[in-house]
C-alpha cells in the first residue's frame, strides 16, 4: 500500500453495498451469464440442484476474485478517476477487510464446488481466482503492456468451468468458448483505454495507449477482431451452435469488425473533437457482441432440449 491510497483513503462506515461492490458485480454477471451457458450447453443433463450450487459458487469465486483485486491495486485505484470512488480507495472498507472477504470466499467456493459437483471444476475455478489475483493484478497489470492480452485468459474461464460442472472434463467446444473470451478482452478494453484519457498514465500502469500510444492501439483493436471472426464463427459448426448461432455471429462479427475499422481510421483530432464518441460506441458494442453471442448458445440449447436446435 503507497503513501498515495494511505493518503485518499479515509475512515468511513461501510454500507452493505460496498461490500457488495467490493465484488465487482458487473463483472460478476458477465461470469455467470457466461459460464450458465456453459453448463446449459453441454451435451449431459445436469440436476437443478447441482447447477444452482455450481452456478452460485462460480459467482461466489468472480466475487472473491474482485475484492482481492481491489485490496491490491487501491493504490492504483486511488489514482484514476474511473476507480477512485470504489470502496477500498474510497475508504470506506479497509484493505484488511477486502483481503479476509477475499480469502474467505475464494475458500468457501471452491471447496463447496469441489464438494458439490467435481474436482476438474473447482480445480478451474480456483486457478482463475488464482489467474485473476496473482498473475494478471499482481504481475502483469504492472509490468507489461501484453496485461490484457494474457489477463484476459481470467475472464475466459467461467465457461470452462461451467462445462465442467456439467460434464466433469473439457472439450473442443468448451475451448471455443474459452478462445471467443479470450480474443474479445484486448479490443473490447483498448476501446475503454482511448477514452479514458490520461487515467492509466497517472497510476503508471502499461497498457497499450501508454506505451506504444493510440494510434498503435487502435492497430491493435482491429487486428484482434479480425482475428476474432473466424474464432467466433467457428463455434457455429460445433455440436453446440446451429443455425441461430450462425445468424447472430454473423452480425455481431460484421458489426463489430465495422466498429474496429471506425476506431481504426480515426485520428486523435477527430476523437477529442467528438468526445470519444466512436470508441465509446464501440466499447458499448462490445458488451452487446459477447452477450449475444452466449445468448445465442444458450437459444441453441434450450432448442436443442426441445429437439429443435443444432444442425
């Protein structure tokens, strides 16, 4: 902890909604949105019971991931004006506080996990936690400009470990779902990065606009959703995509990849003249591009349930 949080953060009463907040609950809808639709399109039958407790202790480990992120980078946090206002920083939960929560709930959800489904599942979800924490907010949030680029492996995750829940192993398709995370992450936070401004400068963190500057990131942005198409259609001619998939891929893909290209002909003129408009658009879009395309998967399955989905 540096001189700097030490300083932003004063004592206060914390409500339950920071304690809340200290899990970060927008991204831990993303998790379980994400690795729902792994463990509803697996190809086994999964009993209610066990899916709730598989779902809710995947919850429970994207919480615990977030508030050890947030007890280790308050300093950072403090720094930028996107983050200063999250508990921790803000001092309304102290750092100790965040740590134990942490620790606690990384522990209950994956033993529960283990308990109640199997060991492939809670070994996947205490490796993310462990991902999330140590690797990407430990080491190469602050070391490196690639921290997205292999931190975004954390958020690819949850869909695997849906899956597992389900079937006890891994597959091809779960790998998909894996990869189509994976791919999304860069362009999805670069988008955030060139609008965000000087905010990852203050807290001297590496990320791309920083240290390779804009117009690098915005090669970056296109070239990773080119590289995103195939991945995503690809999911499509698996035994858990169809039809609807394959419609719904195709637009998001052409729709995003028409973002990435407006993002990329742009200049740092034009998008100071227009507050950012077009990386905000595109960083909304992409939100949109991932939930659609686990919608869609999770339209195939309940098809499939019906007999009416797949091929």
């Amino acid at each position: 902890m540096t001189d700097v949080t030490q300083q932003t953060m004063q004592p206060g009463e914390a409500r339950m909604g920071d304690y809340y907040a200290l899990m970060k609950p927008r991204v831990m809808q993303l998790v379980v949105f994400t690795a729902l639709v792994g463990l509803l399109a697996a190809p086994v039958a999964v009993h209610p019971f066990i899916a709730f407790v598989g779902i809710l202790c995947i919850a429970v480990g994207a919480g615990a991931s977030g508030a050890l992120n947030m007890w280790w980078d308050a300093d950072i946090d403090a720094l930028m004006t996107r983050t200063q206002s999250r508990p921790v920083p803000a001092g309304r939960v102290q750092p100790g506080e965040a740590l134990g929560i942490g620790l606690a709930l990384s522990g209950f959800s994956v033993i529960l996990l283990a308990l109640a489904t199997n060991l492939l599942a809670a070994g996947l979800l205490a490796f993310t936690i462990f991902f999330y924490a140590v690797v990407y907010s430990m080491w190469l949030k602050r070391t490196t400009p690639q921290n997205i680029v292999i931190g975004g492996a954390a958020g690819a995750f949850p869909p695997m470990v849906g899956w597992a829940v389900a079937t006890g192993g891994i597959a091809p398709e779960s790998l998909l779902m894996f990869a189509l995370i994976f791919m999304w992450t860069p362009p999805h936070f670069w988008a955030l990065a060139l609008f965000v401004k000087s905010d990852y400068g203050n807290a001297k963190v590496p990320m791309l606009t920083e240290t390779h500057g804009r117009r690098a990131t915005r090669n970056h942005i296109l070239g990773y959703t080119i590289a995103l198409v195939p991945v995503a259609l690809a999911i499509a001619f698996t035994e858990v995509g169809g039809p609807v998939y394959l419609a719904a891929a195709l637009l998001l893909n052409g729709w995003f990849l028409s973002g990435a290209l407006a993002i990329w002909r742009r200049d740092d003129a034009a998008s100071e003249a227009d507050s950012h408009a077009t990386e905000k658009r595109v960083f909304k879009a992409s939100l949109y591009y991932l939930f659609g395309h686990f919608g869609a998967l999770l339209i195939e399955a309940l098809l499939r349930n019906h007999g009416l989905g797949g091929w």
